[in-house]
C-alpha cells in the first residue's frame, strides 16, 4: 500500500527529501513533454481547466467539478491519475517504485510552520543553481517570501462540522451540492480549499487561482491531496456518512485518453486502500484542539425517498438583502429584515424544541470577473464604530472567491450564476440573542476583505453577491 | 415536541400532506404537468377526425402539395375533406411564407398567419389527416395545444428553477414565486413554440412532411450532441438572486422565468421542431419528453445523442411506413 505522507514532516527531515527531490525531477520530466502527451505536465494541467482553441484530438480537458457534490471524487480520481503519470516517470528516471504525492496539511497546529509553503517550493533555484522546478515565479510573492497563508484560510473546525454531505434546500454540507438543480459548493471546498487556492495565487494573476492553470503550481497537487485527505478525516467523524444516491455513487469520470486513460465511477474510489487506488495517508485523525465549534451528530429530519435515497427537509427563508452587494477593496455591508416567526407547519420538523433552532446564512450568486481580495470573512451586526477584530465573537465565516471568475462566465463551463455558499451561523445567532442584539427588524452583514494584493494594486474589481439571505431550521 | 419526531401527529394524514407539501411546493406544477399530458391525450387530434385513406392522404401531401403550393391554388382531392384543407391551406401558405420573412419577429399578424400554417403542419405532420374542421383548425385552438404541449413537456424540465424560486422566498409567498416564475416562463415560450410550428409547417409545405421531419429530426440529433448544446443546459438550471419583498419580488420571480424560458427555449427548439414536424404524436412527444428528462442526469449524458437519432429514425421510419 502506497503512503502519503505530510509534506511538512518530510521537510523537517530534509529539506530535500526524496519524495520531493523526486518529484522535482519528474516535474522536468514531464514539462519537457509536448500538450498532446496525456502523461505531459501541460496535459495533466489542462484536465482540470483549458480555455476552448486547438486541443490534441481526444483530450479529455476543461474537466474539473467544482460547486457541486462532485467536487471531491472528481478531484479524486484526478490526484489518482496525476500521482500514477508522476510515480511512471520517477520510476523511468531510476528512482523509487513507491512515490506517493505529499499532502500539504497547513491547518496542523502541532507544526509552526504549516501555513508557509515548504523551503523546496519557495527557493527558484536548486542548490547546484539550476532552476527549481517546484517554484513558481505565478504566485502572490510574499508566499514565495516565505510568509503565512491566514489563520482563516486554513481554518477547517466549519469545513468538518456540517453531518451531511450533500448540501442545499437552504442547509449547509460537507461535499457540495446535488446538480443540476441545486447550486453550492461544500464547506470544505469554499475554506480551507478555495482560501488555500487564493492565498497562494493572490487576488490578481497567480496560477492557483485559475482553474486553467492551477495545476501547472507543483504545490497545487500537495494541497489536493490534503483536501482529500479531509474527506477521510471527515468520514472518519462520528454520524458522517457519504450519500447513497446511485445519481453521485454511479456518476463516472473519465481522465486522459490513449492506453493510460482512467475511467471510474465514485464508488470506484470511496474506499481508497482497495485496488485501483491502494493508498492511504500518514494521518487522518481529527485536528486537536482545534474545534470552536461543537460536533452535532444529532440526526437531520430526513424523508425516506423511492429510490432508497434521503431526502433532507429543505431550511425556511426568513429573510433576504433585496439588492446586490459589492465586494471591493474595503468592507462593504448589507442590512435587512428577518421574519421572526417561521411557517407553522415547519415547526412539525424540528429535530427537538429545547435548543433554538439552526441558522444559516446563505451568500448567494456571488460573480465578479476582477477581483480585489480573494476571499472575505463575514461579521454579523457589528456594532458601528467597531472594528471586526474587536468582536472576533461575531465572525460567522469565510467565503473564497476561487472559481469565482470562471463561474461568471455566461458561455463557461460553469454555469454562469456565480458561486453559492451556505454557512452555519447558529452559534453567532445564538450569542446575538443572548446579547439582545438579535432584532427581528434588521440584520447586518459585514464583508471584510482578506487576501489582499500587494499595497501598490489594489483595485476595487467588480465581484459582488447577488443576495444575502438566512435560513431557519 | 420531544427528540426526532417525523412521526405525524393526531391528524396524522393532514399534518402528513402539509410536511409533503412544504417539502415539495412545486407538487402543484407536477399536477398541471400531468394534466397537460392527459388533455393532449385526450383532447381530438386533427389525425383522429374522419378522413381519406393515408394513403391518399401521404399521395397528397408528398406529391402534390409543392405544386399546390406554388401554384397557388387547392390540390385537387378527389376527397371532400382535401378539397376543404386545400382551400384553407392556401391562405395559410401564404401565411406561413411571410412567416419565413419574418423569423425573429413576433408581430402579432405575423403570428396569426403562422398559427395558421402550424395548423396546416398538424396536417402535413399528422400522417395523413386533413383537420381543418378540427378543434385545431382556430388560432386559439393552436395556440391552447401550445400552451399544453409546454405545460407538459417543458415545466417539468425546470422544477429545479421552480423549487429555487419557491424555497428562496418567504415562505407566505412562496406559491406567489412559483406564479411568477410560471408567468415570465410561459411568456417566453409560448411565442416561440408558435414560431417553431410555424417554420415547422412551412418546412413541411416545401418539402413534404416525411423529408421535413427527417431534416428536422437530423438536425435535432446534431443539435443534441453538439458541446454548445452542453453548455447551454447547463445555463437552464442558473439561478437568481431574487427580492424577498413588494414589487421587486414579483419582478425578481417573473424575470427569472422569462431568463430560464430563453435558455430553456435555445436548448430544446430542436427536439420541440421534431414535435411539430412529426405532427404532434402523443408517442413522438413523450419520447422527446423522455430523452429531455434523461438529459438531466450526467449518466445519461452519453445517451442522450444515440436516443435523438433513434427519435428521429424512428419518426423517418414512420413515415417510410405510411408512405
């Protein structure tokens, strides 16, 4: 069985260890093959985005899932795929038969320097002076400098918390939302995965922050072995539990072309240690400690649907913003009302009636083709005249606006409505409530930018959210 | 109420229907979906009136109907029935020819003439009737098969659209987005179904109905496999941000009807063409219905092509039949 070890620890053996001195060479390798070649580096880079033009006849590009509950056994299949191309090519350089890709686990509170890119990513040039084929010159310099990806950015307590996978009808989940009806990305593709994307590329034109070039960043495949690393974390949680839906465990993908082409189905791949994936990684424990938020296993109301799938009672709406807010270089905010009373029938579907009921603030068809910051952190009713960081009590959470661009694009692959997210606020309403400071007549949203350009480019861009809206469960 | 009770409680089968129905506030479009499909079936269809033999019928319309047309005069049936569709057919002719001009306009009596000569394409299309007496024959008779043909065919394609609407507003007006939705929809589409008739008919008029449904059906299968289709499906389920109160949410509603309508329309015009050509047979309609609803789904996607060319064999086939 094939290992996949933590990037940092590796590291901290060596700076060079021979995973990644390896994986250096088979980066040259596979740069110095031609766009046609399906185990080329460009090829590879294309599965996953390509703008339309001449592609080799045959080439299975522009394929990534995003925004939707095919987000993580896509990218499964193509970390797979990726990780077979570059272990072939290790091997015809004369190095080991084992190579596995690194996981990059930048939220490991035991590691001080996990938010930092790895010395062998950050230095242009290897120590005989030669170019370093892990750096790229496409990245926000200061991660190149050696600096932090934000405590937010890596934040994974709300990515692991929500207990179904699926999300939508006005709910959160862990994996993303069921197509084509129902639009969202999943909690762990918004933060840590798109924070991640955004923070190493900046706002403006780094490679990790497209989608047609994310894959050409060598750090790109260490970060999606790490998201997908929390797929098993999260599994691994207590009352967590993949759909059963045939429509997503039977869906197929199809990744590169010619005698090594791959072609399987979700259910291919759920269990990673079993052929044809074989693999597991050094760790898949919980992050200690690093849990704000409380761990409901508590069943959802679900219906029993025909096909033996679940079907969860879809959230109220119980208020919305009735215009458009700009996402810009400074904070932007956003007031409206929330229905204090829900629909009566809803009561009947209540999990239990002791607590207060769940709350969750959806941001809705957020679309922008330039962007000022690449995500940005929520506040609810910021008292005026305070600063965010003085009420880190009222964060209700983080949106990334990776994929932001290419789903705003009318003719794109990606739909053309922008990116969806639903967050689970119901321990902010809660405190608010206990503070007095939950009024039924209004209800602030504050945006704050993170992940700001350098100083001397900062723009306003022209990203905004279509409507911010709460649900009540 | 005490731990998870999705047991209902004394009045258990109404408390039980208000939980479905809250789940499921689009249940009222499937109804009317139904219902739509049970009026097409029911309701006369030109082909069922009393007429010649096909095979007369195939004769007229095959062979002499290009010369009728350009002559300008009534095929010379033997039967009664032809002679009164030839006459009327005439007029409309004409109609359907200054529908050809204007393709992309919606003048008002440019569509009256188009209804017309979609009446006419029932004819053609509807393997050897001649209903110019039917329940079809007015303008509102065309215009009511419309309207149900998207009701049924169409809506249903979009509960997704209706479900957002509904599920994204407040839940005392839900319904009220479920209308909007309905209304800005419907407006859209219905102008355009009667303009694919229209060309649809006149198509039919030139090139006999058997030929006309094989292009149509041709081009609908190439459609169907092409990327751009792809893409613009996809563009069918985006969403809205829409106002949760006053005007604006009627507005909000209605505009996302009309915006889905638009893509819905560039998505299916193809297989709605192969409708009218093949002249609205409950079978050829439930089969593009079918293939349209496995569309839906990725696993289908692989299909959906194949299945357009066998709907379009299969009506060729048909009309090889009856010829």
């Amino acid at each position: 069985m094939y290992e996949r070890r933590d990037v940092w620890t590796l590291s901290d053996e060596h700076p060079w260890h021979p995973t990644l001195e390896w994986y250096a060479r088979a980066v040259d390798e596979l740069r110095a093959r031609p766009a046609s070649d399906p185990a080329g580096w460009e090829y590879l880079a294309a599965i996953h985005g390509r703008k339309p033009g001449a592609w080799p006849p045959g080439a299975t590009w522009n394929q990534c899932r995003h925004g939707s509950w095919f987000f993580l056994p896509w990218h499964r299949v193509y970390l797979h795929y990726f990780e077979t191309v570059v272990r072939q090519a290790v091997r015809q350089l004369g190095g080991p038969d084992d190579w596995t890709v690194p996981y990059w686990d930048y939220s490991d509170a035991r590691q001080p320097n996990a938010r930092r890119l790895p010395p062998a990513f950050r230095e242009p040039h290897l120590p005989g002076g030669k170019p370093n084929p892990l750096f790229a010159a496409q990245r926000d310099p200061r991660m190149n400098a050696g600096e932090e990806l934000g405590r937010g950015a890596v934040d994974v307590g709300p990515a692991l918390k929500p207990r179904n996978f699926e999300l939508g009808a006005g709910r959160p989940g862990f994996g993303g939302a069921r197509p084509p009806a129902e639009h969202g990305e999943g909690s762990l593709e918004n933060v840590p995965h798109g924070a991640v994307h955004m923070g190493v590329a900046g706002p403006r034109d780094g490679w990790m922050g497209r989608f047609a070039t994310a894959g050409l960043d060598p750090v790109f495949w260490l970060h999606h072995a790490n998201i997908d690393r929390l797929w098993e974390v999260w599994r691994g949680m207590e009352g967590h539990d993949d759909p059963a839906d045939a429509a997503w465990r039977d869906a197929r993908f199809t990744l590169g072309h010619g005698p090594g082409a791959v072609s399987l189905t979700t259910r291919e791949v759920l269990d990673v240690s079993r052929p044809p994936l074989g693999y597991r990684y050094s760790s898949v424990a919980p992050p200690e400690g690093r849990f704000a938020v409380r761990l409901d296993t508590k069943p959802l109301p679900r219906r029993r649907t025909r096909g033996g799938g679940e079907r969860v009672v879809p959230a109220e709406m119980v208020g919305a913003s009735d215009a458009a807010v700009p996402l810009g270089a400074a904070p932007s905010e956003v007031q409206f009302a929330v229905e204090s009373r829900g629909a009566r029938v809803f009561k009947s579907f209540r999990v239990d009636d002791a607590g207060e009921p769940e709350v969750f603030l959806k941001v809705e068809n957020v679309r922008g083709l330039e962007l000022a910051a690449g995500g940005y952190v929520l506040y609810l009713n910021l008292p005026a005249g305070s600063g965010p960081d003085d009420h880190p009590e009222r964060r209700a959470g983080e949106i990334s606006l990776f994929g932001v661009r290419e789903a705003s694009a009318a003719g794109g692959e990606h739909g053309g409505s922008g990116l969806t997210f639903t967050l689970d606020v119901t321990e902010v309403a809660r405190l608010l409530r206990g503070a007095g400071d939950w009024s039924p007549d209004r209800l602030r949203v504050t945006f704050v930018p993170v992940q700001r350009g350098p100083r001397d480019e900062v723009v306003d861009g022209d990203a905004r959210v279509g409507r911010v809206s709460v649900f009540q469960a | 109420m005490s731990g998870a009770t999705m047991q209902a409680p004394a009045p258990a089968r109404t408390a039980e229907l208000r939980r479905l129905a809250w789940m499921h506030p689009e249940w009222w479009i499937v109804l009317a979906a139904a219902a739509a499909w049970i009026a097409l079936a029911v309701i006369p269809h030109p082909a069922a009136h009393g007429h010649a033999p096909h095979v007369h019928a195939a004769h007229s319309f095959d062979d002499a109907e290009p010369s009728h047309f350009h002559a300008g005069h009534p095929v010379d049936g033997s039967a009664v029935t032809s002679d009164a569709v030839g006459s009327t057919g005439d007029a409309r002719m004409t109609g359907g020819a200054r529908m050809t001009d204007g393709v992309g306009s919606t003048g008002g009596a440019r569509m009256t003439d188009g209804v017309g000569s979609t009446g006419r394409a029932g004819m053609t299309g509807g393997v050897g009737s001649t209903g110019g007496a039917g329940m079809f024959g007015d303008v509102g008779a065309v215009i009511l098969r419309a309207v149900l043909m998207i009701v049924a065919m169409m809506l249903p394609l979009v509960l997704a659209n209706v479900r957002h609407a509904a599920l994204s507003s407040l839940s005392a007006r839900r319904h009220r987005a479920i209308v909007g939705f309905v209304a800005g929809f419907l407006a859209l589409w219905i102008p355009a179904q009667l303009l694919i008739e229209g060309a649809a008919a006149v198509l039919g008029s030139y090139a006999g109905w058997l030929a006309s449904a094989g292009v149509i059906g041709l081009a609908a299968a190439a459609w169907e496999a092409s990327p751009t289709r792809g893409t613009r499906l996809r563009r069918c389920h985006a969403t809205a941000p829409l106002a949760p109160r006053g005007w604006r949410a009627h507005a909000d509603c209605f505009r996302y009807g009309v915006v889905t309508g638009r893509h819905c329309v560039v998505s299916c015009w193809a297989l709605m063409a192969l409708c009218s050509a093949a002249g609205h047979a409950l079978p050829v309609m439930g089969a593009v219905f079918a293939l349209q609803w496995a569309g839906r789904d990725a696993r289908w996607n692989a299909l959906r092509w194949t299945a357009a060319v066998l709907v379009a064999v299969s009506v060729a086939g048909a009309g090889l039949l009856r010829a």
